[in-house]
C-alpha cells in the first residue's frame, strides 16, 4: 500500500540530512508505527509522504501511485491527522469540513453525518470550532481525514494532548477502522507504549535514517530486558558483563539466550546482595533501545 | 467547471465568515463618515459653490448625492485602499500557513497552482465587493444629505476639464467606474499575494506592499527630470485611469491599454507567487 523508496531529504541550510536514503513498506490493513525522537525524520517523512516537501531523491508510492509525479491522484487515497489540527475557529465543525472536502469534491452529507456521528462529535457540530476542547478537535480531525473514505490514514503525533480517556478512545477508534474499512495506518509517534498497543509494525528512525522496520516482537531483538537492584553494584556490573549484558537506563538488557534462573543463582551465589529481579516483558522500548545500539554500532 | 465554482464558494464563504474580513467594511465606513461630515460642513460647502458655480454653473444642480458620493469614495480609497487590499492579499496565503490551516487544504487532491487560482480570485472578488460597498455607502451618505437627482460633477488633477453628466448617465459611470476601480487594484493584490508565497509573516507580507506601492506613489510625484525615461514604469500614476471611466469621452484605447498593463503587473506577480509557492516545502 505504502513504499518509500531510497528517500532523501536535506533543508535549505541545514547541515546534516533530515532523511537520508530512508526506504520501507507498508503492507494493506497494517498499522505501522513510525517512531523517532524529535528531530528523528518522522514529521519530514510524513510531509514527504504528503506532497507538502519534496525530497531530494527517492520517491513515495501510494498503492502503486506516486506522489512525487502524481501527487493529487495519490492523495486521493489518503486522510492525515496532524498534531493540534488547524481548523478554522469561527466557522462550526460542519463547515470546518464543508470548506474540507469541497477541495477533494464534495462529500455526500449522509456520508458526513455517519462519520461526525462515529466520531462522537454529532451534538456539538454546529458550534463554532474555537470552542471545542482539544479533544473535540482531534475527534473532528479524524472525522475530516475520513471524508471521503480513504484508503489510508496518516497521523502525525494524534494523542499529543489528549487526556487518557480521550487516548483509549482514539486507539479503539483506530482498531475498529482496521476492522471495518480494512484501512492501512501509518501513525507517527514518540510515544512507545502508544505504538505499541495499536501497530502491527514500526518502522525505527533516528537522525533521518532508518534503523529498525519491522514487527512489534522483541524476539527479532534477540534481547530480554531486566529490572536490577543490588546492594553492591560493583559485583552487579561484573555478573551483567559476564553474561554479555548491557546497562540501558534504570534496566539490563541480556541475550534471549540467557537463562534467567542462572542469572539470579549467579546473583545469589556471588554476594551481590539482589534485591530486585525482575523480567520485563519484551516491550517496543526494549526494540527502540537495541535500534538505537545497533545503530551506534553501525551495524543497523 | 462546477467543482472550481464550488470551491470558489466555500473560500469565498470562508473569507467573509471571518469578522476580521468585516472589520475592513467597518473601518471604511466609519472614513466615509468622516469625510461625509467634512464635506457637509457649511465652510466646506462654500469652497465647493465657489469652484461648481465658477467650472459648471449651478451648485444645487451640481453639488448632488453623486458628487458627494465621488468625493467621499476617492479620499477613503487614497487613505485606506492598499491598506486593506494588501492586508487581506498578504493575509490568505500567509496567515493561513502560519495558523497551519493550509497544510489541512494541501492534503486534498488538489493542486497548488488550483488552490492559488482560487485564494487570489476570492481576494480579487472581495475587494470588488469592498469597492462597491463604499461606492454605495457614499452614495448613501450623498442621498442622506442632496437626495435623489441632480447632476453630477467630476473632476481631479488627473482629469484635464471637469466632467458632468445628468443623474442616470452619472449613476452608471460611478458604478462602472469604482467596479474598475477594483479592477485596477489588481497590481496590489498581485503583489501582496506574491509576498505571502513566500515564507513570510503576513504583517511583512502587508507592509513591504504597502511601502512599495507608496514609494512608487512618492517618487512619481518628484518632477525630476531624471525620472522621465522611467515614468511609465511607475504603478501608482496607472492606477488612477479608472478615472477614465469618467471623463465627458472616455478614451477607451488609453483605458485599455493601463488596465491590460495593470492586469498583467497583477498577474506576474500571481505567477511569480505560483512558483515560489510550488517549489516551497510546507512543514509545520
């Protein structure tokens, strides 16, 4: 559905590359999560994705379309959410989307009231935007980013600012287009636990390179991370070494290979005076950590 | 076809939705009043008898709701009309990449030279519209004061001999010639439009037109004889032909030949704006 093909982008005066030989796909009906730091590339390749910058080599296809050589005809397949959307404030959310989708030509209002009515906004659609919350917003964003039905939906940081119900909401929201429009997502975010509960996939970015793209499963990373506490870190350190395992903030990452009942014999038995062992679940933190590793390592 | 006009109506719609659209018409009318009190009063009254009765003849017959109108229409625009034409020319395009509303709009499956297209016809419509609006609300204030009839007086010091028509022949030339008016002004929108292209603050957008077209307005006013070669490349000095329209004989192979050159200053600027605008990246 979605194909970035060897994309590189560089600003005017700027000194390094915002993206550099950037190249992943999409599959039909995925969610991919496209995850950086700020400054990563995400909101670049998004832009790009989008026809809004244009790139100095490469080229993004959407299903097959590109949009570097047919930019309206790919766009038409596509609805974006952009952090803290920018409608305009005097005019009601119905005429926000109104003056919206007149530029893709016209939507059905039967269509419209479906989508308001989905999104949750239905009773207050005929205020005026800048009185709505900012959840109100997001919520009448995704109803203009589904006007006319896309076939994918791009979303540049969507959560920013909402509060936790208004994230569960979003995510249940984002599940059940999946399931009902069979629509493919690309989400960018900096949130790992975000990406984590609603993608498929991710694609990893750090200064404008790719360095990871693939499942949600730490079994690709080929490490297990651990929470480790013990009286006396010096001993601590020399067991983590030992066992090829390395210190990643408040945690220790080791080879899936490690066996963790040996681990914590090794702690008890050397006198480190453990008091805190604990196995985390393979988390997308523990993935962004090894992209980022390998990545130093100029193995990535 | 219909899809354009669609569009067209929803930026138009969009545009004077907005109450800062309507401050303009506010702002105009409250200089109209101004000017409707200044030429009403009585010693202000008595410098125009002495000029009608000494050019025309016949003050009560000349001094009428039209020639009030004129008079109150050409010291507002002057004051105030490439202000507001390059504010809201400056604004459209700038404003709206500032606020980040046009990312939303790029988004569409439309392109940009289309969505340009229809940003700077909405703003060349509603300065049509802001025109015909003083037009009509001094005429207003001409009939509040002289009433229906009359005859009706022109002249400024770009009209060589006074002009004067009867009340219907009046009626039509002030209207078709505050429309053109409009029209003429292209020159500021195409600037102010072309500016706001760029990345670029819409204040700065508004006053680098501004000073440029009263630089223009400054220098063509020097009778320096240096200036001579060059004259005919001042705007300002063009943008007057409107008052072609209201000549006794309109010279119409003069009129066309500053309202084309005027068109297609505004036009370059439009096309100059386009790919700029074209080959910029639009990040937030």
């Amino acid at each position: 559905m979605l194909e970035f093909l060897g994309v590189t982008k560089r600003f005017h005066g700027a000194a390094t590359r915002a993206l550099d030989d950037v190249s992943f796909s999409v599959g039909k009906g995925r969610i991919c999560g496209l995850l950086g730091h700020n400054g990563a590339g995400k909101s670049t390749a998004l832009g790009i994705l989008l026809g809004l910058v244009h790139p100095d080599a490469g080229e993004v296809r959407i299903a097959g379309i590109s949009v570097q050589n047919q930019r309206e005809r790919a766009v038409a397949k596509l609805g974006a959410i952009f952090e803290s959307p920018a409608f305009y404030d005097y005019l009601s959310g119905w005429r926000n989307l109104k003056v919206l989708t007149a530029y893709s030509g016209g939507v059905d209002e039967a269509l419209m009231r479906e989508t308001i009515e989905w999104v949750g906004l239905s009773a207050r659609i005929h205020d005026p935007v800048g009185k709505y919350s900012h959840g109100m917003r997001q919520r009448l964003a995704l109803a203009q980013a589904l006007l006319p039905r896309p076939e994918m939906l791009v979303l540049d940081e969507p959560t920013d600012g909402l509060d936790p119900e208004g994230i569960v909401e979003f995510r249940r929201q984002l599940l059940e287009l999946r399931e009902v429009m069979n629509i493919t997502v690309l989400f960018s975010s900096h949130l790992l636990s975000e990406v984590e509960q609603v993608c498929d996939e991710v694609v990893i970015l750090r200064s404008g390179k790719k360095v990871y793209e693939g499942e949600v499963s730490a079994s690709l990373l080929g490490q297990t991370l651990y929470r480790i506490e013990a009286k006396d870190q010096e001993i601590l350190d020399r067991i983590v070494q030992s066992f090829r395992g390395e210190k990643h903030g408040d945690r220790y990452a080791f080879p899936v290979e490690c066996n963790p009942s040996e681990l914590l014999a090794t702690f008890v038995k050397e006198g480190s005076g453990i008091t805190c062992f604990a196995p985390e679940p393979p988390s997308l933190e523990s993935l962004y950590l090894h992209a980022g590793r390998e990545e130093k390592g100029g193995t990535a | 076809m219909s899809l354009f006009l669609r569009q067209l109506g929803w930026e138009l719609y969009r545009l004077f939705a907005r109450r800062r659209s309507w401050l303009g018409f506010g702002t105009f009318l409250a200089v109209e009043t101004l000017f409707y009190w200044f030429w009403t009063r009585e010693r202000s009254k008595a410098g125009m008898a002495n000029f009608i009765e000494r050019v025309a003849g016949g003050f009560d017959e000349y001094f009428s709701a039209l020639t009030l109108g004129f008079l109150i229409v050409v010291f507002t625009m002057i004051l105030l009309g490439v202000v507001f034409v390059s504010l809201i020319a400056g604004d459209i395009l700038a404003k709206e990449t500032e606020d980040g509303n046009l990312r939303l709009l790029l988004v569409r499956p439309i392109s940009r030279l289309r969505l340009l297209v229809i940003k700077f016809l909405s703003c060349q419509i509603y300065t049509s519209v802001l025109f015909l609006f003083v037009g009509t609300t001094a005429l207003g204030f001409g009939l509040i004061e002289r009433g229906w009839g009359g005859g009706m007086l022109v002249w400024a010091p770009e009209i060589p001999r006074v002009s004067l028509f009867e009340w219907n022949e009046g009626l039509f030339r002030y209207f078709i010639a505050i429309f053109a008016f409009s029209l003429i002004y292209l020159p500021v929108t195409g600037t102010a439009f072309m500016l706001g292209c760029f990345r670029i603050k819409p204040a700065a957008a508004t006053i680098i037109t501004v000073a440029l077209f009263l630089a223009d307005r400054i220098l063509s006013a020097i009778p320096l004889p240096a200036f001579d070669p060059y004259r005919e490349y001042f705007v300002t000095p063009r943008m007057a032909s409107w008052l072609l329209l209201l000549y006794q004989e309109i010279p119409w192979p003069r009129f066309f030949e500053s309202a084309f050159w005027l068109v297609g200053f505004g036009l370059t600027g439009f096309l100059v704006g386009w790919i700029a605008f074209e080959r910029r990246d639009v990040k937030s």
